[in-house]
C-alpha cells in the first residue's frame, strides 16, 4: 500500500471514529434534555432515535438499551457536577469558605438538574462506586469531596467525606421531593457544616 494510500485511510477511519463520538454525544445530550423536560420515563429508544434523526439500529449501535444511556449521561454529569464543585472550592482560601461553596454547587446542581441528577445518584445505573472500576469521571467527583473535606477532617477522611456527601444527597432528594421546608434549606447547610468546625 502507498503512503498515500496509507494516509488517506487513516483519515477515512479517524472521520468515521469523530462521526461516532459525534452521534454518540448527540444521543446522551439528547436523552439528558428529554429527561430534563419530561422525566426519565419519556426517555424510550424510539423517542430519541425521533428526536437526533438516527434509525434505531444506529442507537443499538451506541447503547444496548435505555439503561446504557442513562449509565453515559451520569457519567457526563459526573463531569458537569466536578467542574461546578472544582469552580467553587478553588474561588476561596479559607477552608470553611472552600466547603460551604462546595456544598452549595452542590445543592444548586441538584436543583438545577433533576434529571441528571436523579440519573447520577438516585436511578439504578450500572456504576461502580467505590472500587477498582470505578470511572474517572466519578473518581474526579470524590476528588473534589476529598479536596474539601481533608484539610478539616482529623481521622477516617473517607468516612467524613462519605457522612458529608450522604447529608448532601439526602438534602438534595428530600427538597426536590418537597419534604423538607424550603425556608430552612440554609440552617440546615450550616448545621451539617458546623461539623467540620
């Protein structure tokens, strides 16, 4: 084969892989806009294959089925939700102002973003926390958490950032389910912050 052969199907073959990525991120940024708007459970194959124009043999091509997407658009989260905690803790010095600022991205990301949220932490994906499969983009997340958490933690850091990050998810839920009173969101957040003094 030519050189120049040799290089043009380089570039056949680099097309076609940006062609993919391309539809694949057209299929999870639409899934996360028709979850957004209308729930998970208008998320259907067929609505999707619909919506970015792709037959859904093609879809079947990027995801084995529903769960697989929602599995890569909690992953995109995980980037979304870093990026958010990481801009907050690093816009402050103090410690204490590093976690508040922390934990408000955090609340407001979950506020925000329901169904992405609910896609990340409340529906079962299959994500592995915790371990060695454990992905990057959720690895970052934990970072940011332990990032935070560390410099006001004396002993057993996990655990705190684990305690810290459960009373957050738990505020985020029980207010997205109208459960606890909306006037008080504050005051709790300086109650579970007060631990880390």
């Amino acid at each position: 084969m030519s050189s120049a052969a040799s290089i043009g199907s380089v570039s056949i073959q680099e097309r076609r892989e940006r062609e993919r990525a391309e539809r694949h991120r057209l299929i999870v940024d639409a899934a996360r806009e028709l979850a957004e708007a209308e729930g998970w459970d208008a998320v259907t194959t067929r609505r999707l294959a619909e919506r970015v124009e792709y037959s859904q043999p093609v879809l079947y091509s990027h995801f084995k089925g529903k769960d697989a997407i929602v599995r890569a658009v909690a992953v995109q989260g995980f980037v979304d939700i870093t990026e958010r905690m990481r801009a907050a803790r690093t816009a402050h010095r103090s410690p204490r102002q590093a976690l508040r600022a922390l934990a408000v991205a955090y609340l407001d990301f979950a506020a925000e973003r329901p169904a992405l949220y609910e896609a990340m932490f409340v529906r079962e994906v299959d994500l592995s926390f915790g371990s060695g499969d454990t992905p990057p983009e959720l690895r970052a997340a934990f970072g940011e958490f332990v990032a935070v958490v560390e410099p006001l933690a004396g002993d057993d850091v996990e655990t705190r950032i684990e305690v810290f990050w459960s009373a957050l998810h738990g505020q985020a839920t029980l207010d997205h389910g109208h459960r606890l009173r909306p006037t008080h969101r504050r005051a709790r957040l300086d109650l579970l912050l007060s631990l880390f003094s």
